[in-house]
C-alpha cells in the first residue's frame, strides 16, 4: 500500500460577479415567501457554499471538456484526484464549504439593499408564447454580487503521484468554472464567479517525515 506523503491547501477567495443561488429545502416557505431560498449556516444564518457543489461543479466541467458522457468516464486524471467508487478509488481533494469573509459578511449585515439578511430577492417568470405574457411568477433568493467567500481546497499527496500534473488539472478546472458558473440559473445570468487560489505556494498541512528523510 502507498504511504500519504503530504496534505497540502490551497487557499483564496471566491467573488460573485453576479448574484448566486444554491438552494436548500423549501418545504416550509409560506404563501407570499421565496419560492426557492438559498442555503444558510444553522449557526448565524449566513448564506455559505458547499463545499460539494464546488468539488461537483469543477470535476463535472473537466469531464465535459474530456467528452466524458457519465461521472467517472473520464481517461484522464479526474478520476485519480476526485475518486471514483465503482473503482474504489478514494478523493484525493477536499473541499472545504466556503463561508462568507469577516469583511463580506460585515457589508452585507449593514446593507441597506437587500431584502433579507445577506441576500437579494430576484424574482423570475417564464413566456407563454402564444400569446406573449409571464406566466408563473416566482421568488429566486440569491447572495447579491460583490460578496466574497474564504475557500479551502485540500489535495492529499501519495507515493508515486503526479503532484505537478494533479495541480494543472485542478487549474483547468478552475478556468473553466470562470468560464461557466456556480449554482442554479446559470442560463439566467445567476452565479458567475471568479475563485482566485494560491497554486504556485501551497501550505503544507501534513509532511511524512519517514518518507522525506528516507
């Protein structure tokens, strides 16, 4: 079995270009309520990303650029550094969920233009061609543009990886989430960011001794 030579983080911050929403459950949204909120730490209900829809968002975009057709389909090495189950191959990243910086989460708090703490109510209908009317009006709760996110992203580094190659990919990856965009409604205008993380001087988290002094 391969030793853990190294964690390594990559640290930055993620800037919404546009107003972003990634949802979490609606069941108990009143008559007159948002009809789609956005997810909230339970602790001081701030407006937070996971870290799964990051991970989800950027491995399902190398995966497209690679014609892959279905999760794990990939011949490159996104099945390597995201892990794969069917094949028993294990993440090598992790990634943090990605809370609001102290100075964001300061501006947003006092703002006087949104319409509920830290977020913006954006609201949405769809055309009736026919006969040229909205139709089915709806709420959609978004963090407003301008608001900046503290992001993480951890790669574990074993015997015989390719470290150098793992960070290009991880590079591409984050290219083309610039190009495309984070959340739901992105066809809309929702969710387009800009994450800006330090890949040239990672911190070094964990350093197997043993092996480095081998």
């Amino acid at each position: 079995m391969s030793k853990l030579l190294k964690k390594i983080a990559f640290r930055g911050e993620l800037e919404l270009i546009t107003g972003l929403h990634i949802g979490d459950s609606s069941e108990n949204v009143q008559i007159g309520g948002v009809d789609k909120v956005v997810v909230r730490r339970r602790d001081n209900g701030q407006p937070y990303i996971p870290g799964s829809s990051l991970k989800g968002k950027i491995r399902s975009l190398l995966e497209q650029s690679e014609g892959a057709i279905a999760v794990g389909a990939s011949k490159g090495h996104i099945n390597k550094i995201f892990g794969f189950a069917k094949d028993n191959l294990p993440s090598k990243l992790i990634v943090r969920d990605a809370y609001l910086t102290k100075d964001s989460a300061e501006l947003l708090k006092k703002s006087d233009f949104l319409d509920y703490p830290f977020t913006e109510v954006k609201f949405e209908n769809s055309i009736q061609r026919l006969r040229g009317i909205a139709e089915n009006p709806r709420k959609i709760e978004r963090v407003p543009a301008g608001a900046k996110f503290a992001v993480e992203i951890i790669l574990n580094v074993w015997e015989n990886d390719l470290e150098e190659e793992y960070i290009e990919v991880l590079r591409k990856g984050i290219l083309l989430l610039h190009a495309d965009y984070l959340g739901g409604n992105g066809s809309r205008g929702y969710g387009q960011v800009e994450l800006t993380l330090d890949l040239t001087t990672p911190v070094i988290l964990y350093e197997n001794k043993d092996v480095a002094d081998a």
